[in-house]
C-alpha cells in the first residue's frame, strides 16, 4: 500500500512554519494593534473608550436615599447620566429572609452583554417600595443593588441596612456588631459561580474548536498509559498550562477596564487583526490533523514530539494553545460566571476565571490521574488516525465561521484579501510536500508564498479606508445637473467586472484625477451594477451598450457628451476633461 506522503515542517523547514506561527502569536498576544476604519456600523461595536475615560465613583453613580410611609420603606435611588441599575440587582431583606413580592416599576429591557440576555435597567432615578414587619417594633431591612455605566463599566453589588422604628416612623443605618453574623449572601455567590465556572469549563471541551486540541494531548497519554508516573505528571503540567493562560488573559481584561476601557470578556475578539490570525491558526491546524502536514504537538514551539512524552514543555503549551484557540466559544454556563466575576474585586474575579480553566483541563486531568479511565477506550491503533482527520472538519467549519465574523467586522475586500492569503499558504505547503522536484527554485518560491500569505491580509486590514468621493447614480440627479450645465463625469461599473476594477485602481483612485474633478468643478456620478438595477440598465441601453464598464462625460456646456474608451489611460482622461476650459 502507498503511503500517504507527508511532511514535517518544524523538523525539515523550521523557518517556514515558525515565521507563520511567530507572526500568529504576536498578533493573538497583541489584539491592540493599530486597526483600520472600515465602512458600516458594525466595527463600531468595537470602539473604545480612551484611557483618559474616567467613571463615576458608584456613590455617586448610583445616590440613595430612603423614607419611611406608613408601613412601607421607600428606597429612591438618583442615576447619574449614562449610567444604569439592574432590576434583578435588587434584594431586600428583613429579619433574614429575603422579600419575594417586590413591586417594580417599569423599566427598560435592552440585551446584557455580560449575562448574555435581555435585562430590564432603570435610568435617571427608581424608587422601590418594601413592605415592613408589623409586628416588629425595631427591625433591620437589608438593601442590595447593582449597576453599571453605558461604557462598559459595571460595579460590583452594593448593600446597606437601616434599622427601622415602627411606632416613630424613624430610620438610621445600621452598623453590625462585630459579632454579627452577616446575612448576605456574597460568598455563597461566589462557592456558586466558582461551581458553575467549572462546569462550563468541562462543556467548553466538547466546542468544535477546543475538542480537537483536546484529542492531541489525550491521545498522547493514551500511547503512554503505561507509564502512570509521567502521565499523571504532563496532565498536571497541562492544567497548569491552561490555568495560568485564563488567568493571564483575564488580568490583561481586567487592568484594561480598570484604565477606562470599555470592554469585558472575549474583547480580543473585536479586532479583526485577532479573528484573522485564529482563521489562519484553525486554517494550519485542520491540514495538519487531515495529515496534510505533520506538526505533532511541535505546534506553536512545543518541543518534543508528542509521541515521546517526555516534554514537559510541550503539555505546557499544549495548554496554552487550548486556551487560545477556547477564544471564540462559549460553552453553557459561563456567561453567568463571567458576568458574575467582572463585577467582583480582581482577587475573586481571577480566581473564577480560574476555576474556569480548571475545569477546561479537568477532563485531560482525569484521565491522566485515573488510569482506570483507559479501559474504556480501544487499544492504540489505526482508529486514532482516523479520528484526528475526522476532526479536521470541525476545525475548517470554526475557520469558516471566523472568517464570516471578520466579514460582518470589516468588508468583503479584507475576506477576500484572507482567502488569497490561504490560498498562498496553502501552496507554499505543496510546494514544500513536492518531493518529486528537488530544483533550487522550489523553497524560495515557498517562502515566498509564506510571506505573501502574511502580508496580503495584514496590508488590506491596515489600510485606512476614505469616504467615496463619488455621489451614487440616479437619472434624475443626471438631469438636473445638466439642467444646470454643471459639467458630469459618470462612471458605470460592477464589482465583477474586472476592467472596472483596474480602471478604478490605475485611473479612477488616483489623486490626479480627483484633482482634475476639484479644479474643474465636476460631479463624479457611480453607477453600480453590481446587483441588478432598472435604471443604470436603462442608461446603458440609450448608449447602445450591454455591459459594463461604460464611462460618460457631460462637458455641461452645451456640447454633446462624450463616450470614454473601455480601457482608461491618466493621459486622455485628463485630456478630456480639461478640454471644456480651453474652449
């Protein structure tokens, strides 16, 4: 039988691969490179706050008074501009139970980013009514609310207690004694999240793309069940690797909001800088487990190869890559966790975030630690080839995914700018595979490609995009500025023409020709025919033309219009409309 040819990069081509994999990890370390400015809105979910952003501190955000009429407790809260309460932050307790039957006015329902569905809010002021006890001549009523600023920023729960005189209708706060025994409920939230912390992050295993990283370590420590000492040893190393990525990626976010930065978990994800280096990353990592390639667990420098199992190293950052590549999903139960621990001290929020990554590493942890777990699973063998190249479709599914978000972040030229960055990847790869031609001409042509694949997508991101200096086509602006003899330069076109395109790129973009528009006071009309149009085919029609490009040019002075050549030249089209002000 043939066997299916394969190449190891890091071992016979360690520039190719670690230039791809070096440019990957700075780009994922540094999602706040400069970014460009795309048309349409949806970037501007993105945008941020600068440093010099300053929030209000939460007494004066959120001002609480309180009085007392006839049986009730009324709590009136003053919102600052721009800033808000939950009405599930509420909680009112007397004599240690909380109050159910709150009537609550009505508020605003808008979508929560942090617990990931829609909430109702207060702005500018509430005021809340609690029933008190009748039979209790003194009583203590415990408050609780939360809120947060339109920016991003939200504070964690505030709480106070008034003790309350029935029969003189009087309130003061109230100062518990020292041995007390407070009743709120705080750290039984936090034993809570940190469990449900822990349960999203074993769901977060079974995402599309964390299970196939996954499937590189397990299969690993099945090949060496053997040896329980050194199983048990890189499943620690693993959790360890995992852990330490959440709680640093996590403490990046944190610092970043503390600084006035509008953002909460997953920001990295609003740069398409980030989502672009993760299309690539998923893009290597789905060849390579189709076995295209043979990376092994070398995968961003991991050492060792994974079937040796003596890098340490290697488990390491075989959990940091988990993590990173954990970036885009969310599994069940960690939009409360991660809602929940933004709102607490740094101390308590990193110890959920890391709980979370423990419980992403828990399943590989067990089946290290418990050597009784092998049992259920075959014998190593063929079938673990076959599975890793059946999870290569999930991975090219999560790329494909990436890429349609980098889409809906940016446009369609920075997709298409990705695709030909793939696809030159992907022929620097074959070019490597190649063994049957050994010419000297082959590597540098691969490496070539590999720089291409880089710089292609990193240029059309970067590029500073402008406003058209073109007004959008209509027959009845036509008309009414020839009803003025106001001169008129149309340009008829289509995305799918590519004569229209290189006209455009060698002609019509270029600042001469806008500088001839400006000093000769020209309309630059743009017909596009993109998707199908009545109108711009009715103007095509009354020019004897049946496709695109068409270029026409009203001198606005009488004269006839003027019908350009298909192909642009600098030259004549300067010629032409300059020729009205030598008249």
């Amino acid at each position: 039988m043939r066997r299916h040819a394969t190449i190891n990069i890091l071992g016979l081509y360690n520039l190719s691969l670690k230039s791809i994999l070096l440019t990957l990890s700075v780009l994922i370390l540094a999602p706040d490179l400069s970014l460009a400015q795309f048309d349409g809105g949806n970037l501007n979910k993105g945008t941020r706050k600068g440093l010099e952003s300053k929030f209000l501190p939460v007494e004066r955000a959120f001002i609480l008074s309180h009085r007392i009429e006839e049986n009730k407790i009324v709590f009136d809260w003053s919102i600052a501009p721009d800033y808000y309460l939950y009405q599930n932050g509420f909680k009112f307790n007397k004599a240690g139970d909380f109050e159910e039957d709150i009537q609550f006015p009505i508020g605003i329902v808008k979508w929560d980013d942090y617990f990931e569905k829609e909430l109702t809010v207060y702005y500018n002021e509430v005021s809340i009514s609690v029933s008190l006890l009748e039979e209790v001549k003194t009583q203590v009523v415990e408050v609780h609310w939360q809120g947060c600023a339109n920016a991003g920023l939200c504070y964690p729960p505030k709480s106070a207690q008034f003790e309350v005189n029935i029969e003189t209708g009087t309130s003061t706060p109230h100062v518990p004694k020292i041995n007390e025994v407070a009743t709120s409920s705080a750290s039984n939230s936090v034993v809570f999240t940190i469990l449900i912390a822990v349960l999203g992050g074993i769901l977060l295993n079974l995402m599309p793309c964390v299970f196939p990283v996954l499937s590189i370590k397990a299969f690993e420590l099945l090949k060496n069940q053997d040896s329980s000492r050194l199983s048990k040893a890189h499943g620690f190393v693993y959790s360890f690797g995992v852990i330490l990525s959440f709680v640093f990626i996590a403490s990046i976010m944190l610092l970043l909001r503390a600084s006035g930065e509008a953002i909460g978990w997953g920001f990295q994800l609003q740069s398409p800088i980030f989502v672009t280096s993760l299309v690539f990353l998923f893009f290597i990592m789905a060849i390579s487990f189709a076995g295209f390639i043979e990376i092994g667990s070398r995968l961003m420098f991991l050492g060792q190869s994974s079937t040796e199992g003596t890098s340490y190293r290697s488990s390491f950052m075989t959990g940091v890559l988990a993590t990173t590549v954990a970036s885009p999903c969310t599994a069940p139960f960690m939009g409360p966790a991660l809602g929940f621990a933004i709102t607490q001290p740094i101390s308590v929020a990193l110890l959920i975030f890391g709980f979370l990554g423990f419980g992403m590493s828990l399943p590989l942890l067990v089946l290290s630690w418990v050597p009784s777990v092998y049992k259920i699973f075959p014998k190593p063998g063929a079938w673990m080839n076959f599975i890793k190249q059946l999870l290569a479709i999930p991975l090219i599914l999560t790329a494909i995914w990436l890429l349609w978000i980098v889409g809906r972040q940016t446009n369609i030229d920075v997709v298409a700018s990705i695709l030909v960055g793939i696809t030159s990847l992907s022929v620097c790869v074959w070019l490597l595979k190649t063994t049957s031609y050994q010419g000297s001409w082959r590597k540098p042509i691969a490496y070539f490609c590999l720089v291409l694949a880089a710089l292609i997508p990193f240029n059309i991101l970067t590029h500073q995009k402008t406003d058209p200096k073109w007004e959008k086509f209509s027959a009845l602006k036509l008309q009414s500025l020839n009803s003025a003899k106001k001169p008129v330069f149309i340009n008829v076109s289509a995305d799918w023409c590519i004569t229209c395109l290189l006209n455009e790129k060698l002609v019509l973009k270029s600042e001469s020709f806008y500088s001839t528009l400006n000093d000769n006071n020209i309309t630059y009309l743009k017909a596009d025919w993109t998707n199908q149009d009545t109108e711009i085919t009715n103007f095509l029609n009354s020019y004897q033309r049946t496709g695109v490009p068409l270029y026409v040019y009203f001198p606005g002075n009488g004269e006839k219009e003027q019908i350009l050549d298909q192909i642009l030249s600098p030259t004549e089209i300067t010629t032409i409309l300059t020729k009205r002000t030598v008249l």
